[in-house]
C-alpha cells in the first residue's frame, strides 16, 4: 500500500549536465539514471580528470561546458552541481553562475529515501540511498543528505549544507549555512550550527556550534577554527 505521507523528488528537465566528476558524480549518476535523466555530460575544474561513467565526456571548466552547449544539438537544461563540502560555498556559486547561463538546478531523491510531504525545499536538493527527512524540515539551496541520514522534524538547513551518512539531527536544529554535519554524527534537539562550521564524523553535539569551526568529540568541543577560502 502507498503511504501518502512521503514526497517523490524527481524534478525539472531530463537532460542535464554533472558538475563534479569526483565521487558525489559517481553516487549521483546510478540514481539520476535510475529517475530517468540524461547525463550528456560531466564538468569538472580539476585538470586530467577523467569522466567517471564510460560514454559520457567529461569538460574541464565552466568555459568548455559553454563551447559545449553552443555546438550541442540536445537541448541540455538541467545541472546538478556534485561537488561535496567543504564546499557547500562552491555549490552555491556555480548554482548562481550555471541560473546566468540559462541552466536549471534539478532536485532529486532516490526512491528509497522518506521525504515527509510537508517538508519545504530550495533548488538543487540532493537525496541518498534511505534516508529520511521528517515532518516540517525546511531545507535551503544546494543541499546534500546522504545515505542514511536521518533529519527528524521542524528542522533548518541552510544553502549549501551537507548531512554525511548515517547523521542524525533531533528536532528543531538549526544548520548554517554551507555548514557540514559528519558521518554518524548526532546533534541533540535545539541545538544552533553556525555557517560555515564542521561537526567531526561520530561527535555529539549537545550545545550551540558558532560560526566558522570545526568541532569534534562526545560532547563536541572546539578543535580549531574554519574560514573558508573561496575555490
């Protein structure tokens, strides 16, 4: 029986450009195929990169995917920006370059993740393998939550945020932006991440993080400070 409670998230056009050519490109691709989108490419910074799927090319730089479009004949519309943190600022920059090229940020969830219906979400949402996003979350731009990942109700990610496999946030948490909760980490309920901060694989947080650190351990404590440098 279909339980109605749950969201389907398989959203915008169906060919579509990869950013990133790294690992988050390979975990997307399997499930973007699965939902019935068309990779046409793959884009990525790094030079000597090679495309992670057999087939598809992969471009180096925003400038190649634009010679790519113009003498493309598919009517390519889509992008997912698979590029993980620390680099939710990244992601939100090529977002907003990617919008002034014509491009439109796809949302997607694989079919075993539990997506409540009354949760709300920004562009570019990117669901993993059984995860599960309770009653009332607000989600912001450009967000990843990974596999197994369980995000329980009233809670706020801001743009550019990442929930690492098997994280756990009790209710009415509040995440920063481009801030990064770590594998298996858990983060009591009402507890405040500041942006741009790190919460270390496997930590407890039980009281506000501020802004720009990187906390570790059970209870998280400080371990150092964490500015980003614009890549």
């Amino acid at each position: 029986m279909i339980d109605h409670r749950w969201n389907v998230i398989n959203e915008g056009p169906k060919d579509i450009i990869v950013y990133g050519g790294g690992d988050q490109g390979r975990v997307d691709y399997p499930i973007l195929e699965q939902l019935g989108y068309r990779v046409r490419a793959f884009v990525d910074d790094t030079p000597g990169m090679f495309s992670p799927v057999k087939g598809i090319p992969i471009l180096q730089g925003l400038q190649k995917l634009r010679d790519f479009l113009m003498n493309s004949e598919d009517s390519m519309t889509g992008f997912v920006l698979a590029i993980g943190n620390p680099y939710g600022h990244v992601r939100i920059r090529l977002h907003n370059a990617l919008k002034s090229e014509g491009l439109h940020p796809i949302s997607f969830a694989d079919p075993t993740a539990l997506i409540c219906k009354s949760a709300t979400f920004s562009a570019g949402l990117q669901v993993m393998t059984s995860a599960i996003v309770e009653r009332d979350v607000k989600i912001g731009r450009q967000c990843i939550i990974n596999t197994r990942a369980l995000i329980t109700h009233d809670c706020e990610l801001g743009d550019g945020v990442e929930i690492a496999p098997g994280a756990v946030l009790c209710g009415r948490v509040k995440v920063g932006e481009n801030s990064w909760i770590g594998a298996n980490a858990c983060v009591r309920q009402k507890v405040v991440i500041g942006n741009n901060s790190i919460v270390g694989a496997g930590s407890v947080v039980v009281s506000d993080v501020p802004d720009n650190v990187i906390v570790v351990g059970a209870p998280a404590r400080f371990l150092k400070s964490n500015f980003i440098k614009e890549s």
